[in-house]
C-alpha cells in the first residue's frame, strides 16, 4: 500500500511508519526521498536473532519477507528501519529500528491485534 507524500511522490506505508517513527520517537525530520530501501526474502539463518519474531511462530518459517529502510544521518550516524511480513501475508509481524547497529526498537505485531 502506497500513499502520497507532501511532495506528490508515492510512499510505501513502510517507509511512512519509518519516517514518522523517526520523527516521533526520535526527534529526527526526514523525508521519504531521503530513506533508501528495498524488499529482502532471508532464510532464518542469514539474519540476525532481533529479526526472527520466534514468539510468533508455533513452527518457525524457513524465510521472511523484510522491508528495510535506511537514512545515513548528516550527523554521522546510521539509521535502519526493518518491517518484517509474515510468509504469504502483507501482515506486518515485526517492527524494527537501529542506529549504528545498536537496537533501538523492537516490537512484535501479532494477527490477533
């Protein structure tokens, strides 16, 4: 699902979710033409154990879609936004954020909510 930013340019919902994150939690105005990203399919043993919602998962799938997002900082630091899809659903089951490969954020979405 796309929306259309401030400057008539579509946005994916997942990078409006980073931006505003960004900008509510963390005091940092950004805008979507200034976030890279792309659409990543991973095997469960390619990512990190922070992007594996286990407690989601009666049997854990073998891959997850991830949306990731980044915004190299002027003040030097990294940011990165991940949303992580449940296999074969446009669910979102996991939000993500670091900065400098530091968690920030953490918070699993369940189907249920």
């Amino acid at each position: 699902m796309t929306k259309q930013g401030n400057e008539g340019v579509l946005i994916s919902r997942e990078v409006q979710w980073f931006v505003d994150t960004l900008r509510k939690d963390y005091g940092i105005r950004v805008t979507a033409q200034e976030v890279g990203y792309e659409g990543l399919e991973l095997g469960m043993d390619e990512v990190d154990e922070v992007f594996i919602p286990k407690e989601l998962f009666e049997v854990i799938p073998t891959t997850m879609l991830y949306e990731l997002m980044i915004l190299d900082e002027s003040k030097g630091n990294v940011w990165s936004g991940t949303i992580g899809f449940y296999p074969n659903s446009p669910e979102w089951c996991l939000q993500v954020i670091m900065k400098n490969d530091e968690l920030q954020l953490r918070k699993l979405l369940s189907l249920l909510d």
